[in-house]
C-alpha cells in the first residue's frame, strides 16, 4: 500500500513539473504555418498548403519513398510523434501576418513556424518568431534581406532572390557562349514590395558584374489595374531582355498588355507569377515562351525518378499536377522532422541547434541540389539554386542549365502576330 502511495506521489510531481505533457508533446508536434489562404494570391497559398500537407501525410504515414522518415510512421526519436500543422491566414498582409504568427505562438502553443510565401509577409511574421524565440523554416519567400538579420530563430531552404538574380545573368552569357545569340541591354520591372524591389536591386549588380546596361528600371505598384504606362515605357527603351518580378494577377496582366501593345524583345525573363497554378490557365497559349526561374519541374523526374513518385502522389490526391510553389512548401516539414529527430526535443534552442547541423543530401529532396545545409551565419541553404524554365505548349519544361534541359529553348521571343 505504501509503495503504490509513493508510485503515485512521483507521478503526481512528474505531472507538476512538465513531463506529462513533454509525454503529450512527442504523441502531436504543432506546427504553424502561414500562407496567403484568401485574397488575390489565395490560389497561391492553397498551392503552398496542399505542398506542406503531402508532406506531412508522408513523416506521419508509411510510403515506399526515399524521403526523410518515408517509411516509418512519425519521428522515431519521440517515439514515433506525428506532426500536425495548424494554419493562419496572412490574407497578404503584414501586419496580419506579424498578429497570426504571435496568435500561433502563443495561443495555439505551435513549437516551429513556416511559411509565409510573400517576402513582407515573411519579414514580419519572422520579427514575432525571433522575438518569441520559435524556430522559423522558410521555403517560401525569396528576397536577400531576410537571410542578412542576424537571426537566431529563421533559416531559408530555398535560393534567395540574388542567387535567382545571378542564374538569370549567367543563362545571358551561355546564352552568348554556348548558342551565339548576344544580349547587350535589359529592362527591369518589378512590383514594388519587398519582393520585387529587392529583386530589381540584384538585378541592377549583376547587369553591371556580368557586363550588359539596364536601359529602364520600372516598378510599378502591386496589384495595379492598369500597366499601359509602364508598358509604354519599356517600349521606349528598346530593350533586348525584358525581366519582369511579379506575383500572379500582375503578370497575367502584363502578360495581356505585352501582347495588347506588341512588346516583341529577344526574351522575357520573368519571377514569381508566371509560375503559378492559375497562371496558364488563365492567359493559355498567350504564356508560351516566357522564362522563369524555378527551384522544380516535372520534367526532373527524368533524371530523379522520386520527383515522378512524388508528383503521382500529389496528382492522385488533389487532381492538379505539381508545381513550383507546392514543391517549396514542401520542403520545410522534412526540415524540421529531421531537426526534431536529431533533437529528440521540440525544445526551441535544441531545435535550432539541429537545424545548424542539417545535412539533408539531394537524393532525399525533390528539387535539383546538392542538399540542404544552412550556413552557420545567415541561415541560408548552402546548396539552393534556381534553374530556369520556359513555357512551351503551355507546359514549363528545363531549359537551363543546358546540361540538365528537357527541351531545346526557343530564341528570341516570337512575335505576337501570326500565332496559333
């Protein structure tokens, strides 16, 4: 009798101090995510979300995979605990993004953050996690500034967009090298958030490295309804390549007014909208033979049979085929189930401590790298890069770098007139 009294006592202290629920914790792992679910960029968010849903369903269940903890149910190393996410809605903004992140922290008790798609979204969303002290894994959003904080807490998965910036000049001078056709000037339009303005800002440093002169520099405000003016301009200055950073309803909008007002340069190479879901069914044959940067295509599965088994997967579940925003939300539950595993916490200091020490390699990651290993200081994958599609049939197919193409690419740009 008294040793089932004090069986009980020990019990009743372990609740007191936590462990019961250290117990509860390794059964369902929270983690928040915040991703655009209403307003103009809904479809996006959706795309961000059903990405970090299939890869939750795959740590938690048993496929026949070579991703991390594909064919074991849960983490093993908190005896098989099972993520959960709980979303919020930035609706695009901010401040609502900052305001969800600290109500996900605080209310709904989530351990780690991810998301959040839009750069700004991102940059404040991340300030309530660095100051409430949760890990933040970033798969989503590309500008530079947000890896040059000095946080503890946020770490980027994907390529940054003067990393994007670069690829684009270095397609120019294969371009040149490689296939004989010069480029001397570029124009740069941009919408003029976070995102755009600092892609406009690599952009402007990597024309001058890589030798070609920006003959316009054009943002324009997000969301605009009318993009005449800007157009106009871009004509004036006659350049041979057109770089255009947009998000979805701005680029399908210029992709109607380039086509309205015959804008015809050698290229256009363009961020962001172009690739999203609803972009070609929208504009239809009027996207063929834009470029866009990218970290996926289907066409990798050619060389990674896992990314064709992967996008089966995601084609049976949603009826959609994947693409370049699901795949980058993808990425950052496997980030951090491998940094809960290696922890065997969910302990934030732990966690980050983890995640510094990350050595996912490429064949356990569906897009085209080396790997996924941050870098001690800035947070950033070491091995992130983009690869540049090109719209052909409306279907985005590898076209550089050239040795990894599915595709011949199809230069200049043709005119307007006369197509099918």
């Amino acid at each position: 009798m008294r040793r089932a009294l004090i069986v009980l006592m020990v019990f009743a202290m372990a609740l007191s101090l936590g462990f019961g629920s250290a117990l509860a914790e390794q059964k369902v792992i929270k983690i928040g995510a915040l991703y655009p679910l209403t307003g103009n960029l809904a479809a996006t968010g959706m795309d961000c979300k059903r990405g970090a849903d299939l890869a939750v369903e795959i740590i938690n269940g048993k496929f026949d995979l070579n991703l991390p903890f594909a064919k074991e149910a849960g983490i093993p190393n908190l005896g098989g605990a099972k993520i959960e996410i709980i979303y919020a809605d930035t609706k695009g903004d901010p401040k609502n993004g900052l305001a969800e992140a600290e109500r996900l922290i605080t209310q709904e008790k989530v351990v780690a953050l991810i998301g959040a798609y839009q750069s700004a979204v991102t940059k404040t969303a991340s300030q309530a996690a660095e100051r409430l002290k949760i890990p933040f894994v970033c798969s989503d959003s590309s500008s530079p500034t947000l890896t040059e904080r000095d946080f503890t807490y946020f770490f980027r998965v994907s390529p940054h967009d003067g990393t994007m910036a670069r690829n684009q000049f270095e397609f120019l001078k294969d371009l040149e090298t490689q296939k004989g056709k010069k480029i001397k000037t570029v124009a740069l339009i941009y919408e003029n958030t976070e995102f755009g303005a600092n892609v406009a800002k690599m952009q402007q440093q990597y024309a001058k490295e890589f030798g070609y002169t920006v003959v316009a520099d054009i943002p324009y405000p997000a969301n605009s309804s009318d993009v005449t003016s800007e157009v106009g301009k871009i004509i004036s200055a006659k350049p041979d390549v057109v770089m255009h950073a947009a998000y979805i309803t701005d680029a399908i909008l210029f992709t109607k007014t380039f086509k309205e007002m015959n804008l015809v340069p050698h290229g256009f190479l363009n961020m962001a909208g172009y690739i999203e879901s609803d972009y070609l069914p929208t504009v239809k044959a009027d996207g063929d033979y834009f470029y866009v940067r990218s970290t996926f295509a289907l066409d990798l599965a050619k060389k990674k049979p896992m990314v064709g088994q992967v996008a089966a997967l995601y084609q049976k579940k949603y009826n959609i085929p994947m693409g370049e925003n699901t795949a980058r939300s993808f990425s950052a539950p496997f980030v951090l189930a491998d940094a809960f595993n290696r922890a065997k916490s969910t302990d934030p200091e732990a966690v980050v401590k983890a995640l510094l020490e990350t050595n996912i390699p490429g064949d356990q990651i569906i897009n085209p790298w080396k790997g996924i290993q941050f870098d001690p200081k800035s947070h950033q994958n070491i091995h992130a890069s983009a690869m540049l599609v090109q719209i052909l049939d409306q279907a985005y197919y590898t076209v550089w770098p050239f040795d990894a193409a599915s595709r011949d690419l199809v230069w200049p740009f043709p005119a307007w007139k006369g197509r099918k």
